[in-house]
C-alpha cells in the first residue's frame, strides 16, 4: 500500500489508499450492483413468467425461444452507440435513462397478448437496456487502476447472481400469490411489480452518481489528485489510443469469442433454471425459487473469492479459465441428470463457474483500452458476447420443441464454453495477466 504521493507543486499527499478506495466502492459499487441485479431481473423474469404465460397465451416453446432471444439482437446491435454516447454525455444522465426506459418497457410486457407484440417488447426492452454493463465497466475504469478492477467488478457483476437469490423466491411468491387478483395473471403482476422499482432507481441514479473522480464533491482535493495520479499512472502504457485500433487488434476479437462463450452459459442458467428445477419434479413456483437459491448463492461466493484472489495475486488468465472449466462440468452434469440432487449440482457448478469466470473477464480486455477505445473496445466484446443471449434460449427452445429434451443444448454449451477456456489459455497474450 502507497501512503504518500508527490504531485508536482501540490506537495505530498498523504493517505490511506485502502480505506480511500474502500470509501469509494461503498459509494458507487451498492448502488450500480442494485441497478445490474434489476437489469437480470427485468431480463429474466421471463424465465418465471414461461411456467404460465405460455399456457395463458398459447405460446409454443420455439417463441418463447424467439422471444427470450431477440432481446438481446437489439441490445447488442445499440452497445457500442451508447458507450460512446455515454462516454461524452456521462454515467449519472446515461444509466439513470437506460433504466427509466427499460423499467418502463418491462412494465408494458404484462399487457402481451401475441407472439408478435411479445417479439416487439422483447426487442425494445433489449434496445432500452443496452449499455448499462459495458458503461458501467466503463464507468469503473475512471475511478479504478486495473489491479483493483477484480474485486468491484465481481462485486458489480455480483448483482446477477444476487437476482436469482432474491428475484427467484420473489418472483414465485408472486406468481402463486398474485394470480388472478384484480383479474390479472400471475406473470402480468410479475412485470408489473419487478418493473415499477427500475423506473425509481433510475431517478435516484441521475441525483445520487458522479460521473469522474473530478466532480465528486465528497472527496478532497488531495484525496481527487491521489486517484487521478493512479489512473493516469495505470493507463500510461495502454497501446491502444484510436477507435481503429480496437477494430483491427485481433486480441479484441479473441476476447468477443470468449466473452461469447461465457455468456452462453449464464444465460442458459437465467433463462432455463426454473424450468431445468421444474423439470426434477417440482412443480409449486415458490419451491422453484427457493431452489434457486442454491446455485445463485454459490455464484455470489465464488465470484467474490475468485475476484480477491485475482487482485491478489495479480493473476488474471486461470482465475478465469478455471471457473469455465468448473461451469462446462456443471452443463454436462446436468445433461447426465439421474436425480435432483445431480441436476442441482450441477445447476450449482454451471452458474458459480460461467459467473465467476464472467466477472474475471473484464479484467483483461480493460487493462488495454482507455479513454474512447475503450468505450468502443468495451461495447464491441459486449455486443458480441450478448448474442449469445439470443443464440442460447433459442437453440434451448428449438431444441426442446423438436426432441423433447434439452439435453443436446446443455451438451453443447459446455463443449463451447470448454472452447472459451482453451482460447484463454493458449492465445490471450501474457502481458494482460499480471496487471
């Protein structure tokens, strides 16, 4: 830990690095985690809704498929936009208007009544929702050097799994509690409850959030200089200063297969746990949620422990590829099936290592790109690594629709994620591991 900093004319800045930075994530990192864990609710949900809209509705398997996967063709496609968008126009005004559009839509879902205004939601919401990971990991690059990006971003990302723990026993109280009251379905007041809270929060984001070190009135002067000195220290040797260059280094490539890859697999967790947990012959949707707890609850530690030690040992590249290797077991286990106790395991295994293996991953690409590049860098691997979110459900649905089991879905994904791990062990170059 440094104590001391000598800036130019200022002085020596004394202070506590440590307890600084750890004022800072208290500050930002509850906040932006609230706003993520809401984003995987908003976006997931749909996952409960399916164990009775698709009755109420007549919808068949491949449009649910369809539908869960096109959300994510329109957040892909708008990435890259509104990182640089958010870039110049800051994180306060930016996240606070993804979430109150977002929100709104997700609210909007729970008047459905085709397949058609279904795909159309879905679309938009995805459109509404598009940037809020990629800007916050870039948000995270202004108050960060890269060797302590592990913990807040596995802090940050932590709101996923954190949504299954608390989103799935919610959201199957509400699907057996709310059912027909004022006449609704269950799955409308599901939208209606889960939407309603991200239009609020993002009201409070737009007050509450500081866009760069330098307009943080709760920090000194000193304390301002500090942290800038850190960053412009972290980023001194950052190759990549054009837009261009993010597009023509083939390590950025290599980075979006991975990333792909990764998101396989936490999607497939979001989209298929209740109905892989209903599947083992559970059929009350509250027992389904408390289930869930099991392999959301695992992901939050292993993200956490996985993160610390990653910073600590400034080590990036098995930090990561040993969780995808854990997460590919886990899909296999699955397929194996036999009895719950085996399905829940591997439930376990696939969600603690795809997550964790997620939230290590920004590690590395982060630690090339700065200023634009890495609005640009950052949004490219998300928005590519995102279509897996419409490959995964629709391969699921399709599959399912035409064989009556998932099993070959689950088969290939962790074949794809044992891919992943094999490209970051042999061709992420070294440099980006020790940072």
């Amino acid at each position: 830990m440094r104590s001391t900093l000598q800036i130019g004319e200022i002085g020596v800045i004394t202070s506590d690095e440590s307890r600084l930075y750890r004022r800072i994530t208290w500050r930002i990192i509850p906040l932006l985690m609230m706003c993520y864990m809401l984003a995987f609710l908003d976006r997931t949900n749909i996952g409960y809704a399916r164990l009775a809209m698709l009755s109420d509705l007549g919808f068949s398997e491949a449009v649910y498929g369809l539908g869960a996967g096109i959300f994510f063709i329109g957040y892909a496609a708008c990435e890259i936009p509104s990182n640089l968008i958010m870039h110049r126009v800051g994180a306060r005004r930016w996240i606070s208007r993804i979430m109150v559009t977002w929100g709104t839509l997700s609210v909007l879902m729970m008047f459905v009544k085709t397949p058609a205004m279904f795909y159309v939601l879905r679309l938009l919401l995805g459109i509404a929702e598009a940037g809020l990971l990629p800007g916050v990991i870039l948000y995270l690059t202004y108050w960060y050097p890269a060797h302590r990006r592990g913990q807040v971003v596995a802090a940050f990302t932590a709101g996923l799994p954190l949504s299954g723990v608390l989103g799935g026993p919610i959201s199957g109280w509400i699907m057996r509690q709310m059912a027909g009251v004022h006449g609704w379905a269950g799955w409308q007041w599901l939208f209606l409850l889960e939407g309603l809270p991200t239009v609020l929060i993002g009201v409070f984001v737009f007050w509450y959030l500081d866009d760069r070190i330098e307009r943080a009135k709760w920090l000194s002067d000193s304390e301002k200089l500090l942290l800038s000195a850190n960053i412009a220290e972290d980023t001194k040797d950052v190759s990549h200063t054009s837009l261009l260059g993010v597009f023509k280094d083939p390590q950025i490539w290599i980075f979006c297969v991975i990333y792909f890859n990764i998101l396989l697999g936490v999607t497939a967790i979001a989209f298929w746990l209740p109905a892989i947990i209903q599947s083992t012959g559970v059929k009350d949707t509250f027992h389904i949620g408390l289930l869930g707890l099991i392999p959301y609850g695992t992901a939050i530690v292993a993200m956490v422990s996985f993160g610390r030690s990653a910073d600590r040992n400034r080590e990036r590249r098995w930090h990561m590829v040993i969780p995808m290797i854990i997460s590919a077991l886990g899909f296999s286990l699955i397929g194996y099936g036999g009895s719950q106790v085996i399905v829940i395991v591997g439930l376990t295994a696939a969600a603690a290592g795809s997550m964790a293996s997620m939230s290590l991953f920004w590690a590395l690409p982060t630690a090339v790109l700065s200023d634009k590049a890495a609005a640009a860098g950052i949004g490219l691997i998300s928005s590519i690594g995102i279509v897996s979110g419409f490959v995964s459900p629709y391969m699921f649905g399709v599959v399912k629709t035409l064989t009556n089991s998932i099993v070959p879905a689950l088969y290939a994904h962790s074949v794809l994620l044992l891919v992943g791990a094999l490209l970051a062990i042999f061709l992420v170059q070294a440099r980006l591991v020790n940072k």
